[in-house]
C-alpha cells in the first residue's frame, strides 16, 4: 500500500489538533479563572470534561471499526472537532447573559464534544499505525505520538497571544490541522482491519487479551493518563504559579513539549536495546522525579532542569504502552488499544484534571484557613467542591485572587470601559466582582500576600503527591518485566533496517 506515509501523516495531524487544543485551553485557565471566577476544582473538572468524553469514545472507536471503518470515523471526528469550535464563541456571551453556571456548562461540553474527535482519531489512529507498520509498532506509534508533544508546543506558542487576540480565536486554532486530515482522509484509501479481512473476530480478539498480564497493563496505563494528562492539564499553570511569571510557565510547557516531540522519533533504537517495558520502567522512575524537582523549584535554571526530567520521563510512556500490547497481543491490537486508551484517557479526564485541581484547592485553602483566617472569609469561592470520597472544600474564589495580584486593575478598567451600559444584564457577573472588590480593597494590602502564598503551597504539592503516581507505575512494570516468565521483548527491527521494512508492501486489501 503505497499511501502508508500519508495515512501516518494524517493520524499525526489528528494529534497536532489535540494537542493545539489542550495546550491552548492550558494556557488560559487563567484568562478563564479570572475572567469567570472559577475555582480550581472547577477548572479541573472543565479540563477533564475533556479527558473524559475523549476516554469513553476510544472504546467506542475501537469497537466501531470493523463496522464503520477507518475512513467514516475520522469523518465523524472532523464534524465534532468544528461543533466544538463554534461552541466556544457563545462563551462569553453566555456568561454576560446567565452567569457563571451556564458558561462552565457550555465551556464542559465543548470540551467534552472536542474530546469526542480527539477520542475517535485516537480509537482509529493507533490499529491503523500498527496495521501500516507491522515489523516496527513501538518506533513508528512512538513517531505518531509526537504528533501530540508538537501541538503542545504550537499552542503553547499561540497562547503568547493571549490579551491581543480574543482567547476564543486561539482557543479555535486548532481547526487548521483538522482542516488538513481532514482533506487527507477525504481522498485516501485505507487497509482492512484482521476481523474484516476474517482472520480474527470480537470474541478471539477479547479471549486472547483475557489474563493477568493485560489487567497490570490496564492498571499502569491508567496511572499514565493520570500523570501525563492529568498533570499536563495543570503543569502551565503550576509552574508559572511558581515562577511568578505565566509567561514563563508557557515556556517551559513549549520546551519540555518540543523535547518530547524530537525525542519520540529514537523510541526504535532505544527499544532494541533495553525492551520496551525496560523503557517503560525507567521512564517511570525519571518521571516521578522530575515531578518532585519542580515542586520544589525556585529559580529559573532549576526548573529547566527539573523541567527536562520530566519530559524525559514521560515522553515514552503512552506511545510505548501501546507498544508493548501490540507486540504481546498482535492479534487483538483493535480492541486492546481502544480498551486502554479508554482507560488511560478515563483517569485523565475523572481523576487527574479534577484530582491535581482538587489538591490544589485542598493545600491552599487550608494553609490559608490555618494562617489567616480572615482572608480566607473574605476571599472563599461561594461553593464547595468535592472529588471522590474526599471530604467536601470550600477553594480560593479565581476571581477574587486574581483581583488581589492585579491590585483590581482589570476589573476597574472594565467598569470604565462599560460606562453607561454598566448597569444592564450583560454585566451582571461582572458587576458582582466589580461589586466585591469595593467591599474588600481596603483589604487588598494584608490579603494579596497571603493568597498568593496559599496558592503557591497549593501548585507545588499537588505537583509532590502526584509524583507517587509514577512511582507505582514502576513498580507495576517492574511485575511485568520480571513477574511473567513470556516477558515481552522488544520486536522491532535496529533502526538501520528501518528502509528495508518500510519497502515491505502491508496486506493490499483496502476500501
């Protein structure tokens, strides 16, 4: 099948769009925060709206394939990724219009449906990859996956144009990548799956993934999602919390994205040597420390560095998962790959987003409780959060904190930017926060400090507990790569051989 570079090239671009998407929309939770008076938690279960629907739609996928197809699917994900897009212009009017509520409903579900064409690209891309490069799954998911790392690193440089460019624009950047796989799609053939082709069925796939060794990988994949996603969600934010500087947080989101992105194009010979869940398990270990350094970071220099660690712990773990199912199961490659991008992307989206919001509210609202109290009265969100069997808190209202580090600049300036009209409907949220701060800048003075404080201790620890993710990641790879006599070996071919595969023509069936 001679078209196998344009397929790939397509499959990356689906990721490009996700990747664009999610960087962006990490790039603005504080536009979001301030601008809506969110609350971290809130914010995080907006993030994981996106996660979640993208989760539950990779199963789907991967089951819908040898009914509707390669082609049709991706078709689909293309009509869900520009609904998605119109969504987030009715945002602001939203808001202007029913408060704070309404607008976190809508801004959830255009996530959620965005989600829902990441999901199906996702479910499609990964069995179309292994399918198209059958001697080299591990090195060429890896290449597909640096799809993800590079759209990171074009929206984390879109996101410099926050304050110039309206955020719902950047926010709909992602449509131009959509638009190109969209066009490849349109006009390429694609390969067969083994259940259309009768080499396989449902029930031969799902048998021979049936055993203990899939379910460890279910579980370590899950802690993937969680500590990758999940904490990729939060990381612009968190460490620009802890620089001081939003702009440098994007920075060091943009950096470690491109080093993920050059460094998933050497999976192939670095499985040669060590094995994939080798890699895996050294990935794990590097991971977990890289999250410790940063959340101890406090200068510029050593959050590169422990910025780098991190990368460098995480960059082979998604892609290489897949990997090592594909060459542990070949045959059931469809069903599996959906089953843990569903699982992976599920953590993400219900326990990482929500989960690292949760912690944040959970540090910074109790050592504000514990060492002003009378900030915290005066600076609480109006609502409660919970996650899981947590106990119920009360988090820093966004707003307020953003009103407190900006002295009340922005909201003044948009008192004075509404002149007459202030008083009508379309300002009514606005007029509440306008309303708080001339009730509580006199205040501004005694509680900004403290605040900020609050929500420094909140960003590093959350950042410091979820480092015991990957650490349980390792332990589990460490079950597989030493606990399972048929331990799974690296397969693909030394990356001098890589021409010679590539000549080799795949199964011609196609539609």
């Amino acid at each position: 099948m001679d078209n196998r570079k344009k397929l790939l090239t397509a499959g990356i671009l689906t990721l490009v769009a996700a990747g664009i998407g999610f960087g962006v929309r990490g790039g603005l939770l504080e536009i979001w925060s301030a601008e809506f008076g969110f609350t971290m938690t809130e914010l995080g279960s907006i993030t994981g709206g996106g996660l979640v629907g993208f989760g539950a739609v990779i199963l789907f996928a991967g089951f819908m394939i040898d009914t509707i197809g390669y082609k049709k699917l991706l078709m689909i994900a293309l009509v869900c990724h520009v609904v998605s897009a119109v969504m987030l212009f009715a945002a602001t009017p939203v808001f202007n219009a029913s408060g704070k509520d309404a607008v976190y409903t809508l801004l959830y579900w255009s996530m959620f449906i965005f989600a829902v064409g990441n999901g199906i690209c996702e479910g499609v891309i990964n069995p179309l990859t292994a399918d198209l490069f059958p001697k080299q799954k591990t090195h060429y998911l890896n290449i597909l996956h640096s799809g993800w790392p590079a759209g990171l690193v074009i929206g984390g440089l879109i996101v410099f144009a926050k304050g110039i460019v309206a955020w719902e624009i950047l926010m709909a950047t992602f449509l131009v990548p959509v638009a190109i796989y969209g066009f490849i799609v349109m006009f390429e053939t694609f390969p067969k799956t083994a259940a259309q082709q009768g080499t396989t069925s449902y029930g031969g796939m799902l048998s021979r993934l049936l055993g203990p060794f899939f379910l460890i990988l279910l579980v370590a994949h899950a802690c993937v999602g969680y500590v990758e996603l999940g904490t990729d969600s939060w990381i612009n934010k968190i460490t620009g919390s802890i620089l001081s500087s939003a702009t440098l947080g994007t920075a060091l989101f943009i950096y470690t994205s491109l080093l993920m992105t050059v460094l998933r194009f050497f999976a192939g010979p670095i499985v040669h040597k060590i094995s994939s869940l080798g890699l895996l398990l050294v990935s794990a270990l590097i991971g977990a420390a890289g999250l410790y350094l940063i959340s101890i970071g406090d200068s510029v220099p050593f959050m590169f560095f422990a910025a780098t660690i991190y990368a460098v712990g995480k960059t082979f773990l998604w892609p290489t998962m897949l990997g090592v199912l594909g060459e542990r199961f070949p045959q059931s490659a469809t069903i599996g790959m959906a089953i843990m991008g569903c699982v992976g992307m599920l953590s993400a989206g219900a326990l990482g987003g929500p989960g690292i919001g949760y912690k944040q509210d959970y540090f910074a609202s109790g050592q504000l409780q514990e060492q002003s109290p009378e900030t915290f009265e005066r600076v609480k969100a109006p609502n409660e959060n919970a996650f899981l069997f947590f106990p119920p808190i009360t988090g820093i209202d966004g707003s307020a904190a953003a009103m407190l580090g900006d002295n009340g600049a922005a909201i003044e300036n948009e008192r004075e930017i509404a002149g007459e009209a202030w008083e009508g409907e379309k300002f009514d949220e606005l007029r509440k926060q306008y309303d708080w701060w001339q009730a509580n800048k006199e205040f501004a003075a005694v509680d900004a400090a403290p605040v900020a404080e609050a929500n420094l201790l909140g960003s590093r620890m959350a950042l410091r507990v979820t480092a015991l993710v990957p650490l349980t990641m390792a332990v589990l790879y460490f079950i597989l790569l030493f606990g399972f006599k048929r331990t799974v070996v690296a397969h693909e071919e030394p990356i001098d051989a890589q021409s010679a595969a590539d000549d080799e023509e795949p199964p011609a069936t196609s539609y």
